[in-house]
DNA sequence: TATTGTTCTGGGAGCGCTCCCATTCCGCCG
DNA sequence: CGGCGGAATGGGAGCGCTCCCAGAACAATA
C-alpha cells in the first residue's frame, strides 16, 4: 500500500505539503502542486479512508434507512436512492445502506461508531416509532416524510395536502360535480402514513369548499379488487365523473379494467393520478398528474445533510410544491 | 467521545484487555470479561470504526453494485439487495451502496481506499465492459451473473440454460407440440444479457431435442406491444398450446389480455414462467413457474465472499438449480 | 539596514484502535 | 527447591492521515 509519507518522498515535500494539496485547504504553489499530483499518479496513491476518518473525524459516508421489504413501490424507492447516491457522490460522500427492516438504531449504531457523519431515513410514517430514537443520534438526521412530531429533524416532503387539493381542485375546475378518491390499500390508512393521510385532507378539503360529491375508496392491488372497488364507484346512482387515483401500483389494471368496460378516458371518465413523470407517460392511457418528484426530493436531502454537517445549520422543514401536468386524461363536464 | 482507553480505566484493566473481550481473540476469565462489559455499557463505549480498520486493515464494509436505472426490475433487484444486507449484517458486515451507473471503476476507488474489503457486483451481463476493470480490484469480488470470461472472478447465478430447458419440457411432457417463448424486450438480447440468452439457448436446445415447434417473441413492456405479440404468437397458422414467459414485466397485463380475449389458462393455453414466487402467487392467474431465488443467491454471494474473506478460498462459480411449482397454469393437451 | 508582512513549506503529535512481545502468577513435576 | 508449562493480563508501537505550530524566503516599507 502507498502511503502520503512515500508520495511525500517521492515528490521531495513532506507529508502536510501532500495533505494540503489533497484537501485544498491552504495555498500551494503551482509547480509543487503539479509535482504532487504527478507522484500520487505515478506511484498510484490513494488515500486510506479508515487513516482519514480517523485524523480528521469525518467519514465522508452517508447512512441511507432505505424499506426492502416488498409491498412497498420499489421503483419510486430506488428514484430516490438513485438521485440519493449521484448527489451524495457529488458532495464526495459513499452511502452507507441500512435497512428499516433492520430495526431502528442501526441508524444509531453507525453514526456511535463515526460509520457515518449523517443519516437520511426513507418513508418515514405519521406515528414512526423510529422518531424517539433518532432523536437520540448524535448526527445529522434528515427524514424523507414528515412524522407528526419532528421536532428537531430535519424533514423533506412533497405537499401531499396541496396536491390532493390540486387534483380535486382541477376536475371541478372541469365542471365534475360528482368524483371519488381511488386511494392506497387500506393498511396504508391505518398504519397512519402520513402522505396518504395528508393527501386525503386536502382532498376532503377542497370537495368541501366547492361542495362537490366524493366518495373514497382505499383499494388493494390485484385485479379483482380493483374491479370490485370500480363498480362501488360507478355504482348508478353515484353518477362519478371523475377520478382521483392515489395508488400507483393499480394504474395500469385500472385502465385496461376501464377499456374493458369501454369506458373512455377522458370521455367518460376523467382520471387524474399522483406518480411519477415516467409511470404516467407509460400507461396504456397517458395520466394527467402530479408528480412524484423523487429525484428533487433526493438531492434536497443531500443538500440539507451537507448544510447541517458544513454549517451550523439547524433542522429545517421542506414541502415541495406540486407539479401538475397535463396529459388528457381529464375532460370537462 | 468514550474511547477503549477510558473504559480500561474504568474497568481496572489495560487497553489490550478490552480490545481482547471485544474481539474475543484471546481467552479472558470470566470476571475480567464480566467487568469489562459492564464498563463498557456504563459508560456508553462505542468502537471507533475508522480507528479499528486502520488498526486492523479491516472495514467491515462490503461493496455492492446495483442498477439503480429504471427499466430494470426494481422489485427483484431489492429482493437480492435485502438478501445481501441481512446476510453481510449476519456476519458483522455493513453494505456502501454503489451504483451501476456511475460507472466502472467505483469497485476500485472504494477498495484502493479501503473503505471496503470486497465487492459484489450484480446485473453482469455476458460481456460486461466492466470485468477487465474489476479484474484489477484488489479485493474478493463476487458477481452476481455470469459473464462469458469469468477468470479470477466468483460467480453466483441461477442455471438460466435448465430453467429454459426444464420449462419447454414441461410443456412437452404435458403433450404440446408447439410452443412459444416470450421473452424480454429485443434490447436485452442485443444488449447479450447472460441470462437472457442462456435460458433462450436451453429452451432452443429442448424443443430441437424432442421436435417442438418452437417461435420466439422478444416482447417490450407495455399494453400495446403485449397485445401485438400475442397476435404474433396465436396466428391462426401457428396452433400455438403452451408459452413460455420470460418477462416479469408484462405477466399482469399478459393475462389480462388473454382474459379479455376470452381464453383460458389453462383451458386454451398453458402457460409457464420464470419469476420470484410472491410475483407467481398474486398474478390473476396462479402460474406455474421457476422460482428466481433471489434470497439465496444474495445469501450465496455474501457466503462466497466470507469465504474468499477468511480462507484464501480461490474464485468459485455456482449456479443454482431451477425450482419448478406447480400453480395449475399448465395442462396436458 | 532593520522591520514587518506575505507566501509557501516542514515537523510531528495525536486520532483510537489492534496485536506482538513480554510479564506475572499459578500448580506441578523431578 | 528449582524449573517448567499454561493461563491471564499489561505495555505500547504503529496503522496512515490531519492540522496546529513554526520557520524560511523574499518583498515591501520605514
């Protein structure tokens, strides 16, 4: 192994000289700078991160709570790992996998250990029982949701609230009078998710205000709930003419459900979803939405970690505002 | 900070001593050991991973390369991601979480630096650009996936050429004397993806050996394309009875598409697959099918580089032999 | 010329561990 | 009684780096 001492050697400079040209943090002239690099280069230095964290008292690692278990949707997981990784590496920070299933303090265990110098928790509930005990890390916590009490962490989100306004606000916008809210399973209510919950309040807000008819309709996954949950829906004497879908896992069966029943969208019906960008462009029928914004909600995270690791910064609380586009599938009436 | 130092002191012993009952490399009385641990719990010692690798020239850490691009299967890829986690933790092994497309070279930059004692490398492809690069990794590296030129490396991988093999002869040995495939989007093949090729060779070579008359549909996601390709397969000419599909993507809206077309499975065709269990189970359609086993395999992998960790274990390749349930899907014609 | 400021570099302590090299204290044998 | 083997523990060098504390060289100013 090359160590800074035979770098150092090589280049004729001493060991901080070979430091200092590596971290930047003081001036070197131009000609030993280059006669530095040209020895790391020769001799294939690379610096020893386990010697570095210990010097310095910086990991450069991140924590990632990310959920594994299946049921949860992974392809909107991994856009945020995705976007979670490329943003964290732009900070020239790795990230350290840690799993929900795992149990909490994990989280705990690899910051006590200067593992990591931060942690981002992924799907974060209403009522999470992991709160108490990130309150307890002595680390950055950044969380992406946002529990009841936050108190002291940082949390990134999208509206959910404003977004379940936002689509109900534009079917009545369309002159729908009467439009139901295709939701998640009802465990997901009941396990007191926050988005969901958020959503649904906005929702139930804005019919409210522009005394429209609704209905709410938690759905399973599969085919046949999805068909029972639509003949609730279109039931005669609903007269539904507009959708609200919150569950993306069902979209695509609800759909070929709809063109089954040779129901059009949006001639009969108008369907309006919350997914992201590329699900909805993808579906048999092209869904106006609004977006899943994973990728923005990722990097955001990272950005808050490194403000509260560079600077003093204190925790803070983000709501990203929704993003509505177009696509069609929504008709006036 | 608690350091092992303050603990010794605590504890009335000196600093190997407690190193020594942590590590457990050398016999310590019971009493010692007793008073030891209780020191450490009383004051709260955590060890100081930065400090005990470079010490040790040990991280604790394990590399792991995902495809985090969507279009990949999401769903399977974290199943082997859990499986991997849960197991390196089994072995007091943390994962830093690498990513496929920041490119090559990341497998080397976290080993040169130490920051990881291995690598495992998943969604290798047949002639991965990757492998020379990884060949210079001076650490375990195991893939998941079997490359054409696999020298020097681990390899870990479900027997894709039996798979394809056992699923026409099932459908043989059930009397039908033509038969389909449906496999991943042209792009796969083109791309060489190992297992693609491998199970379409076995199922070439099955069919050829018991004189089936066998056509081939690379098939892209999508309503659309599912829809066209079962034209293709259920021309009138063709008399198609039994279908082989490799393409979890479109299972769900394969089915439906039959349902809408009035024909039954297995009444009208039967039909085998290759994907998870849990996918197999909660289609509309309960299918028979070849199980990926992504849980072993992630078990498999991390096993392989315990192995190659602790013995100097030379590179190894292992494929797993295909499991066949029966779900009722197929039946004799 | 002496002083002060500026720019660049060197020396090396110390970060918290691991593990090699002792040392101490037994009981037991010859 | 001396010597010896085994069991339990202590001491501390060294892992590769960072960053504080100086010092050298030179230019500008008094």
């Amino acid at each position: 192994m090359i160590t800074i001492k035979e770098v150092a050697r090589h280049a004729g400079v001493s060991m901080s000289t070979v430091s200092y040209v590596l971290s930047g943090k003081r001036t070197i002239s131009e000609e030993t700078k280059r006669r530095v690099e040209q020895s790391i280069v020769t001799l294939g230095y690379h610096p020893n991160a386990g010697a570095r964290a210990l010097a310095s008292n910086r990991s450069q690692v991140l924590g990632l709570v990310v959920p594994l278990r299946s049921g949860v949707n992974m392809p909107v997981i991994m856009q945020f790992v995705a976007s979670i990784v490329a943003s964290a590496r732009e900070h020239d920070y790795d990230v350290l996998l840690l799993t929900k299933e795992a149990g909490p303090g994990e989280a705990h265990r690899v910051t006590a250990r200067s593992m990591t110098d931060a942690v981002i928790v992924m799907d974060v509930e209403s009522d999470d029982p992991r709160i108490p005990e990130l309150r307890t890390v002595d680390a950055p916590v950044v969380l992406l949701g946002m529990p009841d009490d936050h108190e002291g962490l940082s949390c990134v989100d999208l509206d959910f609230a404003t977004a379940g306004r936002q689509m109900a606000g534009h079917l009545a916008d369309l002159g729908h009078h009467s439009i139901a809210l295709i939701g998640s399973p009802p465990a997901v209510y009941e396990r007191g998710t926050s988005y969901a919950a958020r959503l649904l309040a906005g929702f139930r807000g804005e019919t409210t205000k522009r005394s429209l008819q609704a209905s709410v309709h938690p759905c399973e996954p599969g085919y046949d709930s999805v068909a029972a949950c639509l003949d609730e829906v279109l039931a005669p004497g609903r007269g539904t003419t507009g959708l609200v879908v919150h569950n993306e896992a069902i979209l695509g069966t609800l759909l070929l459900e709809l063109r089954r029943r040779s129901l059009d969208v949006p001639g009969d019906l108008s369907v309006i979803t919350l997914c992201p960008d590329d699900v909805a462009e993808n579906l048999p029928v092209p869904l106006t939405s609004i977006a899943v914004p994973a990728q923005e909600l990722g990097t955001i995270a990272v950005e808050m970690v490194m403000a509260r690791l560079t600077q003093e910064h204190a925790p803070e609380v983000r709501l990203l505002q929704p993003r509505l586009t177009d696509r069609g599938s929504t008709a006036a009436h």
